[in-house]
C-alpha cells in the first residue's frame, strides 16, 4: 500500500430545509488532506480517487473541543480587529444592530451555527473593557478572534492599532432590554414555522412550541441563522412558545399569532422580574403576503471595513480551531 494524494470532500445535506430557504453558507474553504487510503478507479470518469482510512487528519490528533459559543464564566484570551455591519443585523437576522453600535461577530467555531446569538461578551483591552451583543458571524475568524464594531474597539483601544490583543467571556444573566419578542418569519404557515426569538439575554438550548395547551410540546431546530424552524409547520395558531436558555431559565408565553414580518412583543421576561403572560403586540412592520417561505435570510457577512494590523499582536487564543474534520486542518 502506498501513500496518495486525496480529495475529502464534506458533502452537507439537510433534509430539515427546504432547498429555497437553505441560507447561503459562510465562506468556506475546500477540505483537502494527505493520509493513507485505497485507490479505486472510477472508470466512467477516468479519475483516480483515493479513500481516506477511517483515522482523523493528522493535524486534528489531540483536539477534541466541540463548536460552541463562550459560556460560564471562563476567561479566555484572543485577538480583536474591527469592522463595520453598515447597520444591518448581521448573520443572527437582527431587525438592526443595537442603538449603541456595541457588537462582535465570531468566527465559526465560536459561533456555533447560530447558538451564541444573542448572548453577551465582556471584552477587556488595552483601554478597557466593553459590553457586546453577539450578532454576527467572521467567516475567516479563528477562535479568539473578535471582529468588534468600529465603536466597540475604540472603547477597548486606539482604532489606529488595528489588531490587539484582547481577554473576554461571556455575560452571564446580563441585564435585559426588554420582555421577549417574537418575529415569525416571512413565508411561514400552518405548513411551515420558523421564529426569531428576541431579548433572551443568555445563548438560548431549546424553543418549543404547542397550539393548545393539550397539545404536545413540538422542539423546533435552531439554524445557523437564528431562527427556530418546524419545517412540517406548527399549526395555523395562535401558539405558545416555550424558550430554554444554556442556564436553565425558560419562560412561556402564549398568545403569538401567525403573523409573518411582524415584530410581536410579550410582557414576559426571560428571567429576573416576572411580567403576566399577555396577549403580544405585534409592531407597526408590514406584514408580507404569500406561504412559500422566504428566500435566503441574512447573508453571510462580509466586513465592510475591517481593520489591519499596524502593530502585531501578542494575544494567543485560549483555544484551538475544531478539528471534527479537515475543515480546519492548517495549512
């Protein structure tokens, strides 16, 4: 047996989405590794291939640490840059970013295909420590790198440094600005269901939904970008809505009509003062008409300013890029 060039292409195929409402993925780059494998020759085209032995790469011996966007109260160590989302609400489909311009976007592994939004950062350097929003994703982000807004990094340091390093962790129960809210989405029915859930203040676990309160509760699938989706669909409702977030604070609240693009805004808060669970009140946004659900929700981002380094970095991320497959071999 000898050793062969190879071609290890990941093939992703979800069968929870429609094709039409798949969003378009971040950039990716093309797997390619060297191991050990079996020739076979597929005649029709004239190719040689090489299978890969069932072995992980050798750039991912030794890593094990799954996506996951920071929690707890770990400090972790890194490096920040910035950008600017032009207003826009990023990957995490925001209606906006925040009024206070005060936001991050995290690379993939950090991002966990949607699971960190929402959450919080506390993120300290050379100037001071900042408060952010994670709203979006750095396609080209090694874990520990931050990619802040314009105004977070002048917080934290001089923009004409570019590139510092940085330590951060996450916020645990940061204060709220506001009860829950609920946008369903563009598109949906009786036949298809998907929610954003808005002011949940810590990463969310789980969204759950029922019609009647005899009804079994149905999980929705979170997607990469933030939305809760029931691709059989829910029910024409009114429905109830059950949130989890990653520290065991779940709220409830009934009343959310099937109204898509439409903000609606409960009185029931994620945690810390409890409101009575009211009928919500949808927002003055117009509603959409049609059931075909809408086409790619927020794009992947692409920086339209990010910062470059005029002063090299010291800071080492605390942890090292997912190796589940060679996606994130090194090069």
């Amino acid at each position: 047996m000898t050793d062969a060039s190879v071609v290890d292409i990941d093939i992703d195929i979800d069968l929870d989405r429609a094709p039409e409402v798949r969003p378009r993925s971040s950039s990716r780059s093309m797997p390619w590794v060297v191991a050990t494998g079996v020739t076979v020759v597929a005649a029709a085209l004239g190719l040689t291939l090489t299978l890969r032995s069932g072995s992980a790469p050798a750039c991912a011996a030794g890593r094990t640490l799954a996506a996951a966007p920071p929690t707890g109260t770990a400090t972790h160590s890194g490096k920040a840059t910035f950008y600017d989302s032009n207003g826009g609400g990023g990957n995490c489909s925001n209606p906006a970013a925040p009024a206070n311009r005060l936001y991050v976007a995290l690379g993939p592994t950090e991002y966990s295909a949607g699971a960190a939004c929402g959450g919080f950062l506390d993120v300290t350097g050379p100037k001071g420590t900042v408060r952010v929003l994670i709203m979006d994703q750095c396609p080209e982000c090694a874990p520990g790198h931050l990619d802040l807004s314009r105004e977070a990094f002048a917080r934290i340091a001089e923009p004409v440094q570019g590139l510092v390093p940085v330590t951060y962790r996450a916020v645990v129960n940061p204060p709220l600005p506001g009860p829950l809210t609920f946008r369903i989405k563009e598109g949906a029915s009786q036949f298809w269901f998907a929610v954003r859930v808005g002011n949940h203040g810590n990463p969310l676990r789980s969204v759950e939904v029922r019609q009647r309160d005899s009804d079994p509760w149905r999980p929705a699938a979170r997607q990469d970008y933030n939305y809760w989706l029931i691709p059989s669909g829910a029910g024409a409702g009114p429905f109830t809505i059950r949130v989890s977030d990653v520290y065991g604070n779940r709220a409830t609240v009934g009343g959310i009509r099937m109204a898509p693009g439409q903000v609606q805004n409960s009185a029931v808060r994620m945690y810390g003062p409890a409101g009575a669970a009211t009928t919500p009140r949808p927002s003055a946004s117009a509603r959409p008409s049609g059931n075909r659900p809408a086409g790619t929700p927020t794009p992947a981002r692409r920086p339209a300013e990010v910062a470059k380094a005029s002063a090299s970095a010291t800071g080492t991320p605390s942890t090292q890029p997912v190796a589940a497959n060679a996606r994130w071999c090194a090069g």
